[in-house]
C-alpha cells in the first residue's frame, strides 16, 4: 500500500483524481485526505474472514460494529480470527494490520480479493470500519433484512486522518430533557461522522439533569420546571405542564461506556457562575440572596439570579465536580460562563466587599476571580476547564480552553493569548437557527444558517498567522433545544447540517461545495436507512426576497441538489416540467406569489415551496 505522509501531498492527490468519474461513485462524509477510485469491486459474504493482528478486545469490538450492521441488514455476519495476518496473506478477506500510524488515522486497499485495512489505534481502526461500512451499499444501514442486495465494496485506496483533534456535537438536555436511547442514537451519528466530543449540557436556569447524590434536591426539585413557554420565547403563554427528567449516576456511566466504545468522549457542562437559576431555586443560600423566592425557568433567556462567589457556594460546586470527575474521564470540563448578569453582584455586599478585598476593577474581574478559583480546583484533580467566550471576560484563566460561540471575536482574542479554541460560532454553527425560509420551517432561534453557510465557514480565521492557528483544535455544532421538545425535531435540525461541521472537522480536503452535494446525496439515503428525521430542504428550492427596493423586490432563488433546475410560477400555480427555469434574479411586485420546485430529469425532486410579497 502507498504511504503518503504529508496531509499536503494529499490534497493535490486529491485534487488530482477528484474529477474522475470512479471517485465520484465514492460518497464518504466526512470525505477523506486522499482518495483514488480503482476498477473492480470486493464481494463480501458469509465466508468472507476478518483477520485481526491483535488480541485487543477494543479491535474485536470494533470489527463487531460491522458485523452488527451486516447481521442486521444482510443477515450474516463475518468470522473475526485474531491470528497473524500475513500467515493468511493468500485468502480472500478483511485484515487489519496496525501500522503504527497516527491517533485516529487509517488506510483502506480495497481490491478484488482482500481489504487492507492499517491502522494504528483503536480510533482509527474505529474509523476505518465507518468509512467501510460506507463504501458498502447504503442497505448496510438497513435495521431489518434486505433483500436482493449484491453486498461489495468499490475497489479503492483511503489515506486518510483528522484535520482536528476535538470534532464535536453539543446537545443541550436542559431546555427540553431526551432520554438515554435517544442520547445513544444521537452519539451513533455522531460516529458515523467521525465526531469524537460529545458536549453534553446539563444543568441550566430551566432544569437540572444530572444526579448529585450530596444534594438530592438538585433533581429531585431542580429537574422540574413548572411549565414551558408555547412557541416564541416572547409569546407570553405558558402550557401548564411540568417538565423535567434527569440521568441517574448508573445511566450517566453507562453512556460514557456507550460513548467510549465508539470513541466519543463526553465533556460534561456544569454552568456556573450564570445559568445556575434551576440549582438556586433548590439551594437558595447559592444565590447573592436578594430575593425571596427562586423557580426555576419556564422560558428561555438570560435571568439575573446567579450563583454568589461565597464559601458556601465553593464548597457546593467542588461538591458536585467531585461527583462529575467520579462520572466522566474527560479530561476537559465545561464550566458554562457563558451570559452571566452582574446585576445581582453589583447589589450584593458580599460581592462588593470581595471586589475591594480582591482589589478587582469590577463584577467583569469578579467573574474572572471566580472561573479562576474553579479552574484551580478542577486543574488540582488533574482536569482542564473550557468555557464559552465570556471566560475571558476580566482576564482569562491561565489554563483555560475556549469554546468560541459569539462569532469569532473570543476565538480570535484566545487563540492570540495562546489559550486552545474551539470553534462554536453563532450563527454559522448554531444547529437551532433556521435551515430554510422562516415562512416555511418551523420555529427556531434566528437566522436561517442555510447547509451552504456552514459547509463554506472556515473555522480557521484567517486574521490568524500561522502560529496562532495551531491554536484552534477544532469545531463544534451547537443544539440548543428551546424549539426543539423532541427527539424527532432535534434530528431535523441537526442533520444534515452536521454532516458539514462534521466534514469540517474531519477533512483536510479543500472544500468543495458541489463534490459535497453530489456525496450528500447519496449519504442522505444512508440516512434514510437509518430513519433520521434530517430535514430535506436540500431538494427544495430556497427563495429569498431581497429588500433591495420598496415597492418591488429582488428574487433569487437556489437550490443544493445537484444537477437540479429550478422552475417557477407567478400565478400561484404549481410548477410543472414546462414551467419557466430559473436562470438569474428577477423582480417581484405586491401581491405577487413565486411558487417554485426543483426538477432533475424532468422530474420534481423534493416540495413545491412558495413566497408571497
Ligand atoms: C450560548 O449560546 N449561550 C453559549
Ligand atoms: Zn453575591
């Protein structure tokens, strides 16, 4: 097998075979460093062995997520041997060889009679198998028998290896609560992406979710929110029901294992010193006491009653990170920071005699003593802390790791001081914005950020020199579930958005928006197998009214199928095969109505979308 080192090499490899038309039958996603499509195909079958060089059960388990797959969706699954490979070396059959590559790194031979797969740790076999599993036809992800499916992989050569080190997906479980079965589909996808952090919010002013068992109130009561705002944050209607749920210590660990087989990592976030309102309506002595009664949220927001920098409250948080350190290895934990108000500090006399014996400048240093004094304590248990932007407010903490979210001010500032970023922007990574025109998607938080927007963002600023860009370790694609009370919906959202972020992450390939929608494509029908409820506004046509002029407006409509037309009414009838093509912005007056579709072949693909002015 070549060898190729330097992840440069490989992308002018890459932009070298790319055009071909047998690479482009390969659809990966994320894509790899270097792919070469040859001629021929291997046929897999029952009598097909699996050759592993090593006796490590991780390697088993690994080869096991394919044989799940196979048994599942062909009803057979492969022999697994742990025997010396090259004694095998003239028999049909898969063999993983560890080549002493890089962490997460893998190399595929496809050919006729053998697959080659080198590796040279568990990640990267791991990633080998995701990759094989989508050179295979997309049945393989089929939850039931397939029938009639010719079961071969098309004869290929992968080098290929992350770009970042940290690729991950958040899930806030706080403003709407998921249950663990959905926690493990959704970190499923996650490494089917390749995705290896999963951040796992957890505690909030709306409910808290994670089992404390030195202070049972904080889900026995913290869990509950009376009842949740109906549509918009703003609406001023509220449902009248409870909600709330939480993760028991037992679950919390078995997920972790769940996560760790897959080579996810789960970085838990505790909130502090803001979003702390569902632990302080349990706990008031948290607070800076100025009122007389704390509850939990039931809408969305920024509130004002914050955890207090005083002993008693120390003591509470080292409490529950004592906990949280015993529930996860992760070595980085989050500490929120995120949005915290100083308006309570400001009226505090506690806050203010500890500015002044502090000699902070202000509640802004304040903010910053107190991420300080819990870094030192969960660096002193041999952990690293990372928060959203605001942590460096008043002065970063000498450790800290930055989750850059609001835009890349934070990301810039950190990188700059030499502090690891990762790359968390709002709007372009916020997975709860739009993906589509308001009129027509559902509730979400702003926007849209359309699936182009996030595969084109370059998590790398470039204002960075070349120094500071070694800083920045990776992406992240944030869900926050405010209009999002479902499993159901937060797959929409998410996907296939993520499948961008994800390649972000991943590929060091140059982007490459119309290989990535020729590969979307046919890794949505993976999906499909899979039943993710992803959105599918990649067939629908996307219509912008631009507000260029007052009494007419600009148009312009786009769509990301590839090889897709555009046809379109102004009649508010459907559009049809012969209606007019798009073929460049155009006015619209009042009252006028485009109807649009898109069309490949002749045949509408996805749903007829309209716009009224
Ligand atoms: C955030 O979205 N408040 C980090
Ligand atoms: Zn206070």
């Amino acid at each position: 097998m070549r060898k190729i080192a330097s992840i440069a090499l490989c992308t002018l490899l890459i932009a070298a075979c790319a055009p071909g038309q047998e690479a482009a039958q390969i659809s990966i996603i994320p894509q790899p460093a270097f792919l070469q499509a040859e001629e021929g195909e291997f046929v897999l079958d029952r009598n097909v062995p699996v050759y592993l060089d090593s006796p490590d059960s991780a390697l088993l388990r690994t080869a096991g997520f394919l044989n799940g797959h196979l048994q599942k969706a062909a009803g057979f699954s492969l022999e697994l041997i742990q025997d010396d490979p090259l004694a095998h070396g003239n028999e049909k059959g898969i063999f993983f060889l560890d080549a002493g590559l890089r962490t997460e790194a893998y190399n595929l031979d496809v050919t006729p009679a053998r697959i080659v797969v080198e590796y040279g740790d568990g990640a990267g076999a791991f990633y080998a198998v995701q990759t094989l599993l989508q050179l295979l036809p997309e049945a393989v992800f089929a939850s039931g028998k397939q029938a009639g499916v010719r079961w071969s992989l098309p004869c290929c050569s992968i080098e290929d290896a992350p770009r970042f080190p940290y690729r991950g997906m958040h899930l806030d479980c706080c403003l709407h609560f998921f249950d663990i079965p959905f926690l493990e589909r959704y970190i499923d996808l996650m490494a089917l992406h390749k995705v290896n952090r999963f951040h796992w919010h957890l505690t909030e002013d709306q409910g808290w979710r994670i089992e404390i068992k030195k202070y049972p109130l904080l889900t026995e009561k913290g869990q509950w929110r009376k009842e949740t705002v109906v549509g918009s944050l703003y609406s001023g209607v509220y449902d009248g029901k409870p909600h709330g749920g939480y993760y028991t210590q037992e679950e919390i660990k078995a997920l972790v294992k769940y996560a760790a087989d897959r080579y996810v990592t789960i970085i838990p976030e505790i909130e502090l010193p803001g979003h702390a309102l569902a632990a302080i309506s349990c706990y008031p002595e948290l607070s800076c006491g100025l009122e007389d009664h704390y509850e939990t949220a039931t809408k969305w927001g920024i509130f004002k009653q914050v955890f207090c920098p005083k002993e008693e409250t120390f003591k509470f948080l080292e409490d529950v990170f004592d906990e949280v350190f015993e529930l996860f290895p992760s070595e980085l934990i989050h500490i929120g920071g995120d949005e915290c108000p100083k308006a309570s500090w400001k009226q505090c006399p506690h806050c203010q005699a500890l500015i002044r014996k502090e000699g902070l400048k202000d509640e802004f240093e304040l903010q910053s003593w107190f991420i300080q004094r819990m870094e030192r304590y969960i660096n002193s248990k041999g952990r690293q802390i990372i928060g959203w932007d605001e942590i460096l407010q008043g002065g970063l903490a000498p450790n800290a790791r930055v989750m850059s979210w609001l835009g890349e001010e934070g990301g810039i500032k950190a990188a700059q001081q030499h502090h690891e970023v990762v790359m968390a922007p709002y709007p372009k990574y916020y997975l709860d914005y739009w993906q589509g025109d308001p009129d027509s998607e559902p509730l979400a938080m702003g926007g849209p950020t359309l699936l182009r927007t996030m595969y084109e963002y370059n998590p790398v600023p470039e204002v960075l020199g070349p120094e500071e860009q070694k800083y920045i370790i990776g992406v992240e694609g944030c869900v926050w579930t405010e209009y999002m009370p479902s499993p159901a919906r937060v797959e929409y959202m998410a996907w296939p958005r993520m499948c961008a972020i994800a390649e972000s992450g991943w590929s060091s390939a140059p982007k490459d928006w119309d290989g990535f929608t020729r590969r979307l494509e046919a890794h949505l029908a993976r999906l499909d197998r899979m039943d993710v409820g992803y959105c599918p506004n990649f067939w629908n046509p996307y219509i912008e009214f631009h507000k260029d002029t007052e009494y007419s407006k600009v148009v312009t409509m786009s769509v990301d199928a590839p090889d897709a037309e555009i046809r379109y009414t102004l009649d508010g009838s459907s559009p049809t095969a012969a209606s007019p093509v798009y073929e460049g912005p155009f006015a619209v007056n009042r009252q006028q109505r485009v109807t649009a579709a898109a069309f490949r072949n002749g045949k509408m693909i996805g749903n007829i979308k309209y716009k009224e002015f």
